[in-house]
C-alpha cells in the first residue's frame, strides 16, 4: 500500500505488505505495487521482532540468487549462513553479511545450535542491491563486516551506523557495487537528522518511533517507508525516540526485471535460471542438502 504525498519534500509513504510465518512477521517494503526500487534497492524486508523458545529458530533452506547482492542486518538474535561458494558465518547484531549472488549462487540461512538451546529474540532487515549492467554477471562471492568495522556518526543527539556505501564524507567497508546509502539511525526525541542530496534518491524507514519532515505537515510512523524527492536538503527530527534505517544511492541504468529470488535487466536470463534450478543445474550447499522449490509465480518487472 501506498500513500501519495502532496508535500515538497516527500514523494511516497509506502506502507509494506506483511508476512505471518507462524513464529515472526516478515514486513516487505521493496518492491511494491506502487515503487519498485530506491536507488539500487530492490528489495526491502524486515524480520520480527520475534521472540524463540528454546529449541526453536529460523530455517531458510538452500535457494538460488542471480544479478544481485543480499545485505543482512541484524538488531537482535543471530543466524548461520552458509553458501554455495563454501561460506560458512555467523552473524550476529551489529554486524554485516554482504553475499554477492553476479551469475548465481545458493545459500541457506537458520538458527545454530547456541540460538537454539535458549529462549531468545530476533529482529533484522535484509536488504538487496541489484547489480550495475556490468556486474550482473560477476563472479559469486561473501564478505562479512565485524561490528566494531562499521563507521559510527554521532551528530548531536543523532547515533549513525553507516552499513554500506557513504555519508557526510564517511565510508563504510563494506563493499558495494554502485552509489549507494545504507544507514541505522538512533535519534533521541527532539533532535534532528539533516539529510544531504548527496545521492540522487534516498529514503527513511522508520523502525521505532515518529519522525516529522522540516517544513512539512503530519508524522511518519514504525513502519513506513518515507521516499523523498530528489535534490533537496532533508531535515528530519524524532518526536520521540527514534530508529530509522537509511537508504538510498544512484538509480541503475535501465529496467530491473524481479521473479522469486532472481533479479536482472534481461528477463530470458530470469528464465534461464528458473529452469536451471528446476532441472538442479545450481551448485549445492556443502552440509545443507535441502532446498526450497521453484514457486509458480510468474517474473515480473521492477524499474
């Protein structure tokens, strides 16, 4: 769902469709009906919070990626990825798992044994990127970024874990493949967060509390997805506390075509991968030989 917005500076509020997968909500914000990408953002979800009772967690079997690249965050809990290149990691708050799909790979995702042997919570987003025309292709590959590696901005009243690309002349480590914004913002009630027109598109999506827009009427609320206009200063301030992530960077040339797990410019390669994860023509993941079928949806485009 989305609402259209009449102001300066706001170009849509996006409200995401939501999940139930028994024990947490899924809220997917990218893509939707009304707006497929934000810069090379193409997809979008976010994952609890959710508590686990013991002996309980997540499992997502093996299933391919091609033409994008899978950044994972966490806020509380932790999971075990392992893929189809040999990558086996942890990752647990604070913390960066970037998995570069280019011409395909295969990767699971659930809870280890230490997540399982407690009650515990989870709550993250996941995020995909597709590729520039000249990567989509590129070779398969995973890079893990340690939370005390990720930049911090502290901007009065304002505490900013730069997760990817850059921000007020600050860079993250991670690597990534085109202009890009990827940001967890805590913002104590009252205080402001000036967003430069740095990149060419940006958005907000707010996690916890409410934000108003400098010079706007109305509140944006947990949930929404606030999509801005182009070239403009942003300065948003917290009504309370507040959580927002950060995200945005450079449109990528051409059309995006989406279908299940695979993303590209051509929708015949979309096809081809279809029918090779149909026919098994994918590598497997050592030590998880399970894997989610192929749905019967048909592709669709993204742009």
């Amino acid at each position: 769902m989305s609402i259209q917005s009449n102001n300066s500076q706001v170009d849509q509020v996006l409200l995401p469709s939501v999940r139930d997968l028994g024990d947490f909500q899924v809220r997917r914000a990218l893509p939707s009906a009304h707006r497929r990408m934000v810069g090379p953002f193409i997809f979008l979800d976010s994952f609890g919070p959710a508590v686990f009772r013991e002996g309980a967690g997540v499992d997502t079997r093996p299933h391919p990626h091609i033409g994008l690249a899978t950044l994972t965050y966490l806020i509380e809990g932790e999971m075990d990825h392992r893929d189809s290149e040999g990558y086996f990691q942890t990752i647990r708050p604070g913390e960066v798992n970037l998995m570069t799909a280019g011409r395909g790979i295969v990767h699971s995702e659930r809870s280890g044994p230490d997540f399982r042997a407690r009650e515990d919570r989870m709550f993250g987003f996941q995020a995909w990127l597709a590729l520039p025309l000249a990567l989509e292709e590129t070779d398969p590959g995973f890079r893990h970024v340690s939370a005390n590696a990720i930049p911090i901005i502290d901007d009065h009243g304002a505490h900013i874990r730069l997760l990817a690309g850059s921000l007020g002349g600050v860079t993250s480590p991670t690597p990534i493949f085109s202009d890009t914004l990827y940001a967890d913002a805590v913002l104590a009630g009252g205080k402001t967060l000036k967003l430069a027109s740095d990149h060419i598109e940006r958005a907000a999506y707010v996690v916890e509390g409410e934000i108003e827009v400098s010079g706007q009427t109305g509140r944006f609320g947990k949930d929404r997805l606030v999509v801005f206009k182009p070239d403009a200063e942003i300065i948003l301030k917290a009504v309370g506390p507040t959580r927002l992530m950060l995200l945005g960077g450079e449109p990528l040339e051409g059309e995006r075509h989406i279908y299940w797990n695979f993303v590209s410019s051509r929708r015949e390669r979309i096809e081809q991968a279809a029918d090779d994860w149909q026919g098994g023509r994918f590598p497997i993941v050592p030590g998880d030989p399970e894997f989610i079928p192929l749905p019967s949806a048909k592709p669709r485009q993204a742009a």
